[in-house]
C-alpha cells in the first residue's frame, strides 16, 4: 500500500491464443482513499524491465535528494 493509500498489484497475464501466445507483466495501481479510480497497464518483458530501471533510479534520486545526471529518458516525467 503507498503512503497515498493506494494498492500497487504486480502479475503475470498470459494469454494462450494458438496461433502466438501473449504474455505481459500486468501493473495495477488501485482506488485512493478518496475513491478515485487507479489505473492499469499491461506491459512486455523489456517494458517492465525499463520501468523498474526508472523506478529504482528514482527511488535513489528521492533519498539522496539530488538531481538526475544527463537526460531525462523519452516519457519519463522530470523529478
């Protein structure tokens, strides 16, 4: 649960239709306290991958209390 009271659920969606199988790393962030709606995504491995890159550069960056070295990655948000 985030501070904000927000559920963050993580899984593995697997879709097995017989011609290709889809599989995705599924992010589900919850309702808040207030009741507003969360959202989901549905990623592919090397996504998840880059999303857990940026998260764990970010959750340094918050302790540390500094500012990111070089670029800002595409479609990241400027801490």
């Amino acid at each position: 649960m985030t501070a904000c009271g927000r559920r963050i659920a993580v899984r593995c969606l697997r879709l097995a239709p017989a011609e290709r199988p889809i599989s995705r790393v599924t992010l589900d962030v919850g309702r808040d306290q207030g009741d507003e709606p969360g959202v989901w995504a549905a990623l592919t491995a090397d996504e998840a991958r880059d999303v857990a890159h940026l998260l764990l550069r970010y959750a340094d960056l918050a302790e540390n209390d500094t500012e990111p070295a070089g670029p800002t990655p595409e479609g990241s948000p400027s801490p």
